[in-house]
C-alpha cells in the first residue's frame, strides 16, 4: 500500500537484458539480477540524498547486506524490463530496502527484500546516517516487494 505523498521515493528504471546478462538459454542471470537491483538502488540512492557523495561527506559508505528475491518468470536476452525500487524502512542498524521487476507489458518477473549497512569509513562499525529522519525511511513501510525480513548472506 503506497501511502499519499511517497511516489517520489519509488525509482523505476528501465533496462534491456544484455548477452552480457544472459546465460547459455537466454535467460536472465541471477548474478546480473542482483546487479540490476544494485544499480537501481545507487540511482534512487542519489535520487534522495543519501546516495554515495552525501554518504562520503559524513564518511560513511554503503554495504549490501542481504537479500531474499523470488523470481516468479525468467526474462530473456534483448528484454525490456523495468526495475522498481523503494526505500522501506529501517531495522537499526540496517536500512531495508524492496525491489520488483516487470516486463514491457506489466507482469511481475521478480520480488526482492534487501538489508543494507551504512558503514563508518574509520571504524568500519554500523552508523545511523545524520540529517534523515526515521520518518523519510518509514513512508513505504506498508509497500512490500517480498513482505519477510531479508536473511543473512
């Protein structure tokens, strides 16, 4: 359930499979799934305010945590294929963060949850990000792509 006034939170992002992002079936790699969501979370990330340059300021840096996808239908080589992404919630010291991914025509490919670590750069410990209220990170929390907590890699 998307709540009034967080669309802007959401980031879709277009992508076309690649031979690159392909197996020996056409069939889109998990490895470059994982990739996918990784890239979408930079951009939204940036879109925001807290992607790599804010983060570097207060010298802290991002870490991938964890992740637990379901691929519902495989996308092939030379697909067109929108990722979603959102910024859900935060469970100290990890802020969660879904994914989805669907077809040129609407149908849902792929779910994913994943835990993310904002990581001193001196103390490489778990940090809090100064200037971004719990609030900013709560206004999705009701919108699920997979509704479970992401277990660890």
């Amino acid at each position: 359930m998307t709540i009034d006034n967080s669309q802007h939170l959401i980031l879709d992002k277009k992508f076309t499979v690649t031979s690159a992002d392909a197996d020996m079936w056409k069939r889109l790699r998990l490895s470059s799934i994982v990739n996918l969501f990784i890239q979408a979370a930079i951009n939204s990330a940036d879109k925001l305010g807290f992607g790599y340059n804010n983060l570097q300021e207060q010298k802290l840096f991002w870490v991938f945590s964890r992740l637990h996808a379901e691929i519902y239908q495989p996308a092939f080589w030379k697909d067109e294929i929108l990722v979603r992404t959102w910024p859900k919630t935060i469970d100290k010291p990890f802020y969660i963060r879904d994914f989805e991914i669907f077809d040129s025509v609407g149908n849902k490919l792929a779910a994913a949850t994943s835990s993310w670590l904002a990581i001193d750069l001196e103390t490489k410990r778990p940090k809090i990000i100064e200037g971004f209220e719990a609030e900013y990170f709560e206004k999705l929390k009701d919108k699920h792509g997979l509704n479970i907590v992401p277990a660890k890699l």
